[in-house]
C-alpha cells in the first residue's frame, strides 16, 4: 500500500515480511527521516 510511496519499498516490504509491526515504525523514522518530516 504505501510501498509506492515509500523511497525505500525494500525495506518496508522486507520489514512487513518478517513481521515486526514495531521495528517497522522505528525503521521508517530511522532509515526515512525526509519521508516523517515530509
């Protein structure tokens, strides 16, 4: 879903797969730092 929309669909998809709902969050803010403040 927002795989798209994510600069980094790997590892939104890799995240999901191996199913960790919290990691996924602290990895977008981590690895993604543009896409929380956009």
């Amino acid at each position: 879903k927002s795989v798209k929309n994510s600069p980094n669909p790997r590892n939104y998809y890799r995240c999901s797969t191996e199913g960790c709902p919290v990691k996924k969050r602290v990895e977008r803010d981590k690895e993604d730092p543009s896409y929380v403040i956009t």
